[in-house]
C-alpha cells in the first residue's frame, strides 16, 4: 500500500473548536491520515478515549500505523452515517466532541487506480468504500442522460451540464467510457477551446458531481449531522470542515437549525412549533484558512469550519 499521504486542513482550528476535556470521549467521524486524531489523541489524558472512523479500509490502516503508540483509540471501519449505531455496539451513547473533515484525502486524489481525479489516469472509480459496488464507471455508462444530467446539474452546480451530458452519451454508444482520462476528454470536448485554454479546471465539477453520486455523499449528511448532534454531552462540540457550498450548506443550516427557538414561518404570529434550540454556533461565519495554509496547501483553499456547542 503507499503511504496514506494527507495533510490535515485547519488542523488547530478544527481541534481547538471541540474545547477539549482530558478525560473525555471523542470521535474522528472521517479520520483519514490521522492527522486530526493525532492531534485530539495528544490532548487526550489516559483516561481519555477517541474512536476512529472512516470508509476508506486503507485510510483506517494509515490511521492505525500513525497513532499506534495510544493505547486509548479505536477504530471502527465505516461510514460516518452508521455512526451512533457503531458507537452504541462500543456501549457509547454520549460523547464530548465529534470532529469531520468532508475533503478527499491526498492520497485518494493522487492514487491514479482509485479513479478520484483527472490528472491522473486510472479506471473510473471514485468509491471511498471500495467494498461498495456502484462506481464511477456505472454512473457515466449506466445513468439515462436524463439522470446524469441531473447529477450533474444538482451536485456539480455545472452550468453546461447538458452540453457535458450529451457528449458523453455519445461517446459511450461507441465504446464504454474506462478512465478517467477519456471522461477528462469527453467532457473537455464539450466546451469551447479558450474557455478550456482560458479558465482550465472546466471537468473539475463533473467529477465532483460524479463522486458525490457514487458515494452518496450528500443524501447522508444532513442525518449524520443530526446524529452528531443529538450524541453530544452537555458543553459538547462537533467541529465539521467543508470543501464546497452544497456541504456547507448543509451544515450551515443544521446548525442554525439547532441553535434557534421557533422555526414556525415568518408570518405565523404565535409559535406553533415548539421547537427549542438545542445548542448554540461557536462561530457564526465559517473559520477559513490563513493565507500561510494556502499557500503551503492549495487544496484547502475552499475549506470552511463550523463548530456547534450543545447546551
């Protein structure tokens, strides 16, 4: 296996935002290198404990390798969404601090055979999970042109989603579409040459769109969130980073959710909804990183922090 390469974005921002307790109990929901939960575990005392998840078999064994000098971790190979029911198998029904990074790791982006990104040629993949069995390949060659048009549109924000959508289509009645590198030049042919020459980056939200679709990324977020919420202990944080708007709204509206009494319609003169809040934001306009982080990671640049604190 190579080295399970990322570099952890907002790192003490991230961490600093659970207020972590010596002796408490916390989870790296999407514990990847581990470089987060190295650093959770070093503000952990022995009496403290962190539990580790991620999808990604090989990112669990990285996190493994890296922090296999604290006896307080757990790992549980899954997805962050089955959180609560995992922890519950661990006898876990409360926790002081939940902490995910939604990003795609380093390593997942510059391993050519996990079909992530278009700089590299690999199979068309793009499975977190590699033991699901949808791919990238049955979405670009299975989906109706109507179904991929509205992936493309709904979780790639892509303007030229229909123009991408037939170029594909066409190329796939004559041979499937393998790699990643023959998608890049189908949807590449889609566009004008200055606009590919001019603005460049023109297939980098067809594949996030594709990616989010296989991994189901979105339709599980909003619960996960929720659960993440409803785990906390009182004074509990979860601290979650984002990398593009559809996430962050997500979370964004959670949280406000969360945070706020009456959530009856504007124009309803009395509360009708009985809705209390449960938590309060810590911040309230998303922690971004330095310009001395992106200049050392440029793939943070789009990273958004925010953190909620339960009551």
């Amino acid at each position: 296996m190579a080295e399970f390469l990322h570099i952890p974005v907002l790192l003490n921002e991230a961490v600093e935002g659970l207020a972590i307790k010596l002796n408490g109990i916390y989870v790296d929901a999407t514990c990847g290198g581990g470089g987060h939960s190295k650093k959770i575990v070093e503000s952990l005392s022995n009496d403290g404990r962190l539990v580790c998840f991620d999808q990604d078999e090989e990112a669990i064994k990285a996190s493994k390798e890296r922090l296999k000098g604290f006896k307080n971790v757990a790992f549980v190979h899954s997805n962050f969404k089955d959180l609560k029911n995992e922890l519950a198998k661990m006898g876990i029904t409360k926790v002081d601090g939940i902490l995910a990074d939604l990003g795609v790791s380093s390593y997942q982006i510059d391993t050519a055979e996990r079909g992530f990104s278009f700089l590299h040629d690999g199979p068309l993949d793009m499975r977190m999970n590699r033991e699901q069995t949808v791919s990238a390949f049955d979405v670009v060659n299975g989906y109706s042109e109507e179904r991929l048009k509205n992936v493309l549109w709904q979780y790639g924000e892509e303007p030229s989603a229909s123009n991408i959508v037939k170029a594909i289509v066409k190329a796939r009645k004559i041979k499937p579409i393998e790699t990643t590198l023959q998608l890049k030049e189908i949807v590449e042919s889609a566009f004008p040459k200055k606009v590919i020459f001019g603005k460049g980056g023109v297939t980098k939200k067809t594949f996030q769109a594709i990616r989010i679709e296989v991994n189901g990324e979105l339709e599980i977020l909003k619960n996960a969130v929720e659960d993440f919420v409803e785990l906390l202990n009182s004074k509990g944080r979860v601290s979650i980073i984002t990398f593009h708007s559809l996430e962050d709204r997500i979370v964004k509206n959670v949280f406000k959710e969360k945070a706020t009494d009456c959530i009856c319609p504007p124009k309803t003169p009395i509360c009708i909804c009985g809705h209390k809040a449960e938590g309060k934001l810590v911040n309230k306009k998303p922690i971004v990183p330095t310009a001395q982080e992106i200049e050392k990671n440029e793939r943070s640049r789009s990273a958004k922090l925010r953190v909620f604190e339960k009551f």
